[in-house]
C-alpha cells in the first residue's frame, strides 16, 4: 500500500466524483448529509420570517448592495422544541471570509412564550472556514415544554449571507465513523470508509 495503490483508485473514480481534502469532506457533510431523524427542520426561504433579503435558490440570502441591517431570518414560533437541552444549527455561508475579521450575524433563539433569550452567537467573518460552502453554527439551549420559540439570524449588512435552514435536534451526538453510501434529499451522495483500509 503506497501513493501509486492511492493514485489508482483515484484513477477509476467516474468522472462526476470528486476526491476532497479531509476538512473538505465534513463541511460537505455538515451541509448536505444532515441526518434530520428525531429532529425539527425549519427552511430559511419557506418556514421563517423576513425582513431583509430574499429567495436565493435553496436558502434566503442579504447582501450588502441591496439591504440593510434587520433580521434576515427569524421565526417560526414553534412550540415543537421538546423540554431539555437542545442543539439549534443554523445552516449558513458568506462570500468573503478573509477580507476582515468584524461581526456579520447575531444569532439568537429567543423564547417569545417568556420573553427571554435563551442562547446567542455573534457570528464574525472568519469564523467561516470556507467561501459559498454551508457551514453550521450551534447554540445549545435548555427549552421548556410548550414555550414558542423563534430562530433569529441578525444580519449585519457587511457581507452577502445565504441561510438554508435551522435544524434543531435533542442529545445529538452522532458521529461520521461509519463505512457506507448515504444519501441527502438534496442529491448529494457520501462514500465514508476506514482510511487505514486504503
């Protein structure tokens, strides 16, 4: 087993397969293989309010041309989060994650039910590894049975910012470890496997 074994299995690859860099690799998977069993999903264009932005293919975006600062997303009011801790994963990417390093989102869950935040995230540009690639951003939250709660994406007016949706899960702890091909509803397919079997 040597580079050349490596080499040929990249080889005979079909042609609409792409090999990525590790790092690569999870961001693709954070994005498109979210496995949403168990939890509530919210899309940023069709389940959530607005008041900047607009429908920009499968999310909501703002720009800095075009809006000004307001809430991009927030919403929905739901009373589906189960009582406990939780994980809210707001799906997001920008355009430019080097050319500063100031806020371009504040992110929120608040609690309309008892008029409280119940976690927050000051999200700046180069907390984005990556350019045009969706990436997560969690705030964990302790809900309580029945309050209605909105998901809340603060949009800074200082960079294009495309949200996908808000993906809320209980106790999630799943891991990537497995060997097998998964599918998303998006299309995206994901080959994991053993790298010490290459």
């Amino acid at each position: 087993k040597d580079v050349s074994d490596v080499q040929t299995v990249v080889n005979g690859l079909a042609s609409d397969v792409r090999v990525v860099t590790p790092d690569e690799m999870v961001q693709l998977v954070q994005a498109n293989v979210t496995d949403t069993t168990g939890g509530l999903v919210y899309q940023a264009e069709t389940d959530l309010g607005h008041n900047v932005g607009r429908v920009d293919g499968d999310g909501w975006s703002a720009n800095a041309t075009q809006d000004t600062s307001g809430h991009m997303c927030w919403g929905p009011g739901t009373t589906a989060v189960p009582a406990g801790d939780n994980k809210v994963k707001f799906i997001l990417q920008i355009d430019n994650n080097t050319s500063d390093n100031n806020r371009v989102l504040n992110l929120d869950v608040y609690d309309s039910t008892a008029d409280s935040v119940l976690g927050e995230l000051s999200v700046y540009r180069q907390d984005f590894s990556a350019t045009y690639t969706y990436q997560e951003f969690v705030i964990n939250i302790t809900a309580t049975a029945g309050n209605a709660l909105e998901f809340r994406t603060w949009y800074d007016d200082n960079a294009y910012i495309k949200q996908d949706k808000v993906f809320v899960t209980q106790n999630d702890e799943s891991a990537y470890n497995y060997e097998g091909v998964t599918q998303s509803t998006n299309g995206f397919n994901a080959y994991f496997c053993d790298v010490d079997r290459i």
